[in-house]
C-alpha cells in the first residue's frame, strides 16, 4: 500500500475528493431514493457511469468555477499572495 507521502498533489487531491464523496454520501443519504426517474435521466445516468467505467472523469471543479466566475485564477492568487505576511 502507498503511503500519503508518496502521493502527488493531484493524487492526493482526487483522493480526498473521492472519501469527501462518500462520507457525505453516508451523513446525508440520497435525497431522491424512491423517487421514479424521467427516461431522459435513467439515459444519462447510464452514459454517465458508461464513461466513468472507460476512465472519462468529470470537468474538474476548478474549470466549473472559472466558467461561473466564482474562483481566482491560479495566477491572480500567487500575485495576491506575495508580499503578505512581511511588512
């Protein structure tokens, strides 16, 4: 087994996503068991996890907020941060 330490910080970033899912999952449950589903999203629930199964992951949470405009860029907070801390 690999240790955290051995990680990248894009593995581990997709780590902690992954186990964030799933507690949230347990705290919370489905809020739509039992309810019947359109033919249209029965449809797309199957290409979706069709894709998972072949490796096609999700738009990274990242590209979501740049396309909302709800995140700094990378670029914006590194000049942001410079220079803070040391007056």
């Amino acid at each position: 087994m690999r240790k955290v330490s051995d990680l990248t910080v894009e593995e581990f970033e997709q780590l902690l996503e992954e186990v964030v899912e799933r507690k949230l999952e347990e705290f919370l449950g489905d809020p739509d068991e039992g309810l019947e589903l359109t033919e249209w999203i029965e449809q797309r629930l199957k290409e979706t996890n069709a894709a998972l199964k072949a490796g096609v992951r999700g738009i990274p949470h990242e590209e979501i907020l740049r396309r909302l405009k709800l995140g700094r860029s990378k670029q914006k907070a590194k000049v942001e941060g410079k220079g803070r801390g040391k007056k």
